[in-house]
C-alpha cells in the first residue's frame, strides 16, 4: 500500500468536490513517478539515491545532494575536503556533530538538510495567510505557474485540468530539470499549459514576468523567498498592484520560515517524519513522499481560495504538508 495513499485520497476527494468532480486527480497519473525514473527500493538512501539518512551526534538527519551544486557545498558545511565522493565525510563527521547545528549550518548554505521527525502537524492542509482585498472573478482563472520539478507543477496541472487557463513561465538559463530528466512526467504535468520562456537575468525579462503576475489570479512559485525577491516578486508589493492575487507558496518548511530553508522531496518527508523506524533507524517508505501531497494541498487551498474570492498566500511546505500526512499514516502497517 502506498503509505501516503491517506493523504492523497483526502486532498484528491477535496479537489474534486471543489471542481463539481471535473478533476479526477488518479486518473491523471501525476502523483507517482514510478516508471518515470530508475528507482530502487527505500531504504537508508531514497529511492532516486541523492538523499541519505544520516546518523548524527544526537540524531538522525537527511541530507540531500539532488543537484551538482549541493555536492560543491559540502567541504564548506563540513569544514573539510571530501575528495571524490561526499558520502564518506558526511558519514565520518555526522556523528561528532549536533544534528540541529548541521542543520543550521546547512540551511545558511542552501543544502537541504532535515531533522528526522523534527516538524510535526494534524493534517495535509496547507493553511491560508492573508494578502490582498480579493476580488469577483467573472472569467476563466489565470494562472502563471513559475515553479519547476514536482509539487509546484502538479498544482499547476490540477489548476489547468480545472479549466483555467494557466501558463509555465520558464527561465531560459535554468530551465525546469523534469524537462529533460523525466519528459513524460513533465508532459503529464505540464501538457496543458501555455509555455513562456523568459530571461529572468535580464530586466525586459523581469518586466514580462511581473506583467504576467499583475494579471493573473493564482501565482505558483516554488523557490525561496530570496530568489523570488531578486526578480521582484513579494506578496504583499504585488498584492497591491493585483489586490486579487492567490500566491501558492511551495516552500521546504513554510512561507515564514526565517531561515529560508532550502528542501526536496525526500528529505523533507524524513523531516515530517514520513519515515519507517526499525530498531532505532529510519528508513524512508518510497520517493519523495512529500512532493504529491504538497502539490494536491496547495492546489486544494487555491482552488478553496478562488471560490471564496479571497487573495491569500496559500502556505505549502513540503515538511509541514508531509508531516499532516504522517499523521494520517499507520506507518507500522506501511512498514
């Protein structure tokens, strides 16, 4: 059974009651990515193989090295050189340190690293922070969908399956990874969007992106704050160019959280807690668990919010959201 078959079953029937039952969220086979990539069973490294779980001085942490650039950060996490391979170093030094002190010292960095079981909440929902006035909506949604890889873009497809008319907005120097690495997942989550290429490095490209958030009724982001700062985008200043406007926030640990902690889908499922403990040792219980459910409750939440033509940040961490779906799981019987 999938252990997170709890979560997804609530948030799809939310969805489809939002919807008048337009959106059959199984049916559009976004939520697994079985057969997608090579996956190995879960264990103490995920299924993909970039995230581990790690023994540290005083706990267990997940550390994921998904791209190039977090296995570069490493000697400057860990104060050391680490020759060819990472993993060595990691699991030398690991023990000798708090977990909470790597986890700081790698969230200044940008390396996702996560606390087994350090978030905790009581359901998959991602709560609503207020923005703008809002406003009556007589027309088709528009929705500019500016995040990339798994759950953001998943909030996207429901978005488009229930009629709106959205449009990927994509950077032209860091284009969206599932693009090449998984291009039939990224034609099931993407297939029905309008697709815009920007230079986001550049200020004509800047300009055409904030043209495109000061029309639209749902934004979809899915970088951290400070990346989105740097191209312009803050809730509340385009609220007030767009006193309408649903931000759905996918964060790692939630739109406020002061770190800016940067995450993926696996570690941030071992920090809800999405994890199988044998003998004091967690193991992971399948592929960045994390990613589906955030994407099916940020779309619920956006979905609510346009019905109630509210403006609001619709806060989706991917620890907080995996975390509500631990609390729905018997990960005994997962297990």
């Amino acid at each position: 059974m999938n252990p997170i078959a709890p979560a997804l079953e609530r948030l799809s029937a939310e969805i489809a009651a939002l919807t008048g039952g337009r959106v059959d969220v199984p049916a559009l086979g976004i939520t697994d990515r079985a057969g997608h990539l090579p996956l190995a069973e879960p264990g103490l490294r995920s299924p993909n193989g970039a995230c581990r779980l790690v023994r540290a001085a005083d706990r267990w942490i997940a550390v994921n090295l998904a791209r190039e650039e977090d296995r570069q950060l490493v000697p400057a996490w860990l104060g050391c050189e680490w020759g060819a391979e990472p993993w060595a170093a990691i699991s030398a030094i690991a023990p000798l340190r708090p977990a909470r002190d790597l986890a700081a010292d790698a969230a200044e960095l940008g390396l996702p690293v996560g606390l087994v079981g350090e978030v905790s909440a009581r359901t998959p929902d991602a709560p609503t922070l207020p923005l703008g006035a809002g406003s009556a909506r007589d027309r088709t949604s528009r929705v500019v969908d500016l995040s990339a890889l798994w759950a953001g873009p998943l909030c996207g497809a429901i978005m488009a399956e229930a009629g709106a008319d959205v449009v990927k907005v994509e950077s032209l120097r860091r284009p969206d990874p599932t693009r090449e690495h998984t291009p039939e997942l990224f034609r099931r989550l993407n297939g029905k969007k309008t697709e815009l290429r920007l230079d986001l490095s550049s200020a004509v490209g800047r300009a055409r992106l904030l043209a495109q958030v000061a029309a639209a009724d749902v934004l979809i982001t899915s970088a951290r704050r400070r990346g989105l700062a740097s191209l312009g985008l803050d809730p509340h200043r385009m609220a007030q160019a767009n006193p309408g406007l649903i931000w759905v926030a996918i964060s790692g640990y939630g739109w406020e959280d002061a770190r800016d902690r940067a995450a993926f889908g696996d570690d941030a499922a071992a920090a809800g807690g999405l994890v199988r403990w044998s003998d004091g040792v967690p193991q992971f219980l399948g592929d960045a668990l994390a990613d589906p459910v955030t994407g099916l409750a940020a779309a619920a939440g956006a979905l609510r919010a346009l019905t109630e033509r509210r403006s609001c940040v619709v806060d989706a961490g991917l620890a907080v959201c995996a975390a509500g779906a631990a609390s729905l799981c018997d990960l005994e019987a997962a297990a």
